[in-house]
C-alpha cells in the first residue's frame, strides 16, 4: 500500500456520497492492519463552505470530489484493494491540509 493512494469507498452503503477514500497512513506503518484514511465527498454534496486549504479539490475518474480531512478513520487494509489513482505529486499541499487541521497551522 501506497501513501497517497486513491481507492474505491469500501463502504459500499456510502459510496454516493463518498466515492473514494485517500490513504493517508506512512508507508512505514505498513504492518499494522489498518490505514487512516480520508474521504474524498462528491463535489457537489460537499457544503458550500470550505476551508480552502483543507478542503482540497481533486477530480479522479472524471469525478470532482473535495478532501474532508474532518471526517478521517481507519480502514481494514484488507479492504482496501486495487489503488484508482496516486496523489503523491501532490503531497505538499495533502500534508498542509492535515497539518491545518491537527494543529491548526
């Protein structure tokens, strides 16, 4: 598993809202059983107020979703399976975001 990596929701129930989630978690963690992730929200169910810093905007597979770093929890590894995209390029800006949000810098 990949820091920054993009998968499908594995709450199926909760796809329409959350299509995908972005796994935050250090690569050096590797052998624990989960992976912190983040929910990336349609765009267009996300609320119209953002924190722009935190609430980053991402389009992956042709879908604009934003970053709720808020809403962030652990996810079984093994539910996690066949990685959609990579953010990593990106990395800056996603660590800034979870960096406003814990320590609000």
């Amino acid at each position: 598993m990949a820091q920054f990596s993009v998968y499908a929701n594995p709450r199926t129930s909760g796809r329409e809202r959350i299509p995908f989630v972005l796994d935050v978690q250090s690569d050096t963690m590797d052998l624990l059983p989960t992976r912190l992730v983040v929910p990336l929200v349609r765009d267009r169910m996300f609320p119209s107020r953002r924190i722009t810093n935190l609430n980053l905007r991402f389009v992956i597979k042709g879908q604009p979703v934003i970053l709720s770093p808020a809403e962030m929890g652990a996810v079984a590894t093994s539910n996690l399976t066949n990685a959609l995209d990579d953010l990593s390029a990106r990395r800056t800006e996603l660590i800034a975001a979870l960096d406003l949000l814990l320590t609000g810098n």
